[in-house]
C-alpha cells in the first residue's frame, strides 16, 4: 500500500504561467530543428484565414441551391469540399454531412476530446470544448439544446454524433423559409457555426 | 483507458456556457499552443493518437483544472520529454516554474484477433473490454448493442497507433445508439450515433432484440 497520508501532504507546487511554457515548447522544437519561429505565426495566421465557417457555409448554401452537389455533398462530403478548394488534414479521412430535416435534428460533440471538422466549419468554440457540453449533450440532448436557446418539437427525433474517431461530421441545417429566391451568396452569409455544430436553427 | 477524459455521460456538470460566436481562443498562448501541436504533427513528430493519450494521461486533477490548450499543450511537452527532445528538468529551467507533465501509461495493444466484418443493417455489440492504454470506446458504449448504419475508410487503429505499436488500419462503424440502451435511467430520447472500431464490436447473438 501506498502512504496515502504522505501523498495527499505533498506541497502543491505552483506553475510556471502558460506564457512561459509555451516559449519553453517552442525552444525546444526549434532546438531540435522541428519548426521555427516564423512557421508558428505563418500556421496561426493560415488558421485564422483558411479555417473558418464561411467554408462550411458555402457548401451548404450551394447544397441548397444545387440538387445535384446536395447529392455529392452527401454521398462523398471530403470529394465535395475538395472540389471547392476546401481541403481536411490528411487524418481526417471522412467527412459527413448530416442534413436536418423537418423530422429529424443532428447535433455534433466530441465526448472524448474535442474533434471537429474545424477546417471547414472553423476551429470549435470555447464551449463545445468545456466538460459540461461533451459530458452532457450525449445523454440529454433535448435539455442542452433547449438551454442553448434551441427549442425543438416533441416529435423532432435528435440524433447525436459523438466524433470518437477522425471521421469529421458538419450538419446541414434547414433552410429558412424566408430564404427563397436569394442567392447562393446571401444564403451562404447567414449559415452560422453554430446551426453546422447543430446547437442552432436559423428559422427565428 | 477509464480516465476523467472520458465524460459522455458523466453526471453533475451544469449549464453549457454558451454565447454566440463564442471566442475560439482567450489568450495569444493559446492560438500559438494550437499551432504547435497542428505543426508537430504535420511534420510527422507525433500522431494525433499518441497525442489524445497525452493528454488523457495527465494527473486527473491537472486534467480538470486545466483549460483546453493548456491540456493541449502538457500532451504536446510531455511526449517531447518522451521521446528524448528535452528533459523534464530543462522544461522547468526554460519557464522558469514548474512544467507539469502527463503520468506514464500502460501498453497498447494490437488488432482484436476474432474480430468481424460489419454491414449496414447489423445489429452489433461492443465488446465489454477494459483498456488501460489508450483506446477510442467510450466507456458508455461498453457492452452496449446497437445497429450499424455506415462503414468508414480504414483508420489506424488508435490503440495500438498511440504508443508506436505495429497494427492493420481498421474501418470505424457508425453505430446508432438508442440512448435508453446507454442510460435505460436518467436520459432523454435520442439516438447517439458513436464511430466505433472494428475491434471494439461483436456480432449481436441471434435472439429477440430491441435494438431499432
């Protein structure tokens, strides 16, 4: 047996701040020859420009407007980003859209960690990534949604898709009835990460 | 492993702190500590699944209390440390403070060598296994049934990936879930749809079923 009373006395030690241990990672990889200073602010920099909701969005506005990509997009999601110059990681191998229907509402998490398919739908906000999202969304589903502001009816069925592998999903959501006539552009513009995420509808 | 990462399910945590375009990162440390994990394992440094097992093998207390990118960021230093790019002692000296690291784990494992090919349309079992290395089940699933509804292309299979074990790539299921099935207490109506791996399933003995 261990000495419980030895371990739980042990002197708490206090952290080095996160500024400090970041500059201490970084030494080291460049050190090693891994990376340099410029690479890190070039990658944080493509991050913020490349990865963002408006990619996810227009698949979906075009989705909309175009019965035949709809199809494609469905069928073989990474073959249909990829034809509008939207590329994953090379681990993302997958990627499916899950398209909400009058009958049925998707909601996507990442119980283990946080995955997402951030290089389309944009890197997860704080909250996707907090315990109380990952840990409760699976198992109450229709309290979670209704806290976050998204009432669903009775008879809604609400499927969860927990990204427990690299297999990425993005979930289409309806098309606003408001929305006929517009164009793919003005569609694409109001598609927001959050209904992609599926914590949102844009009927309001 | 049963680690605290592992919380679908897990009771008492409360309201989802939620807001509108929420902000990705809080702090410049932060966007830089997503740009050193993305890069080292772009340039084939480390795998992503060595790098989730990382991270859940930090000290279960450190895991709780830390944000997103600093549990990011020990996974990231502590398989530096790992694989011989520096010491735990340089760490320290370079922040000028104490870098705590993640615990060392237990081993991998290979291929489920009985495992089975699935349809869509199979009712299927995840096995009731207990994995202390590292392993993509989430213990709600464990023993669970459930109907197989897609196939995915062949990932390389996460318990053996992460700790540099030799093993086939295996396809992922996307299995249905009735959530009664997960919790038949405590939870509302819904269907969880999880991406389970070849070696985690069995076929469903013949007999009456409830799965749907």
């Amino acid at each position: 047996m261990g000495d419980l009373t030895k371990q739980s006395s042990a002197k708490p030690q206090i952290s080095a701040n996160l500024n400090q241990r970041v500059f201490a990672v970084k030494h080291v990889l460049e050190r090693a020859g891994v990376l340099a200073e410029s690479d890190i602010e070039a990658f944080a920099q493509m991050a913020q420009e490349s990865w963002i909701p408006q990619n996810g969005a227009r698949l979906i506005a075009r989705a909309w407007t175009d019965p035949a990509f709809k199809q494609q997009l469905l069928q073989n999601g990474k073959a249909a980003a990829e034809s509008m110059g939207f590329g994953m990681p090379a681990h993302h191998r997958h990627f499916v859209v899950l398209e909400n229907t009058e009958r049925v509402h998707n909601v996507i998490c990442c119980s283990l960690c946080s995955c997402t398919a951030f290089s389309i739908i944009g890197l997860p906000p704080d909250w996707y990534k907090d315990f109380e999202y990952r840990s409760r969304v699976v198992r109450q589903a229709r309290s979670v949604l209704a806290e976050m502001g998204l009432i669903l009816a009775a008879d809604t069925e609400i499927r969860v898709w927990d990204t427990t592998a690299d297999t990425r999903y993005m979930v289409m959501p309806r098309r606003p009835s408001i929305s006929e006539g517009w164009s793919e552009a003005e569609l694409a513009s109001i598609i927001t990460k959050e209904s992609m995420i599926g914590v949102s509808s844009l009927e309001q | 492993m049963d680690g605290v990462h592992d919380l679908g399910g897990r009771q008492g945590f409360g309201p989802v702190r939620y807001a509108r375009n929420a902000a990705v990162f809080h702090h410049d440390w932060e966007r830089q500590a997503n740009a050193l994990y993305a890069l080292c394992a772009r340039k084939g440094l480390i795998n992503m699944d060595e790098y989730r097992h990382a991270i859940e093998r930090m000290e279960p207390r450190h895991y709780l209390s830390a944000s997103y990118y600093e549990r990011s960021l020990t996974g990231l230093a502590s398989l530096l440390v790992e694989k011989g790019l520096a010491s735990a002692e340089e760490l320290n000296a370079l922040a000028a403070g104490h870098f705590p690291l993640s615990l060392p784990g237990s081993p991998g494992r290979g291929n489920v060598s009985d495992r089975s090919c699935f349809k869509p349309g199979d009712q299927v079992r995840v096995r009731s296994d207990y994995i202390s290395g590292h392993v993509r089940m989430p213990a709600y699933i464990r023993g669970k049934s459930g109907l197989v509804i897609s196939a995915s292309p062949a990932y390389p299979f996460p318990d053996a990936h992460a700790h540099g074990l030799t093993a086939d790539d295996e396809p992922t299921y996307d299995v249905r879930f009735q959530a009664k099935e997960l919790w038949p207490e405590a939870s509302e109506p819904a269907l969880v749809h999880v991406g389970v791996f070849e070696s985690y399933l069995e076929p469903l003995p013949d007999g009456p079923s409830t799965v749907t």
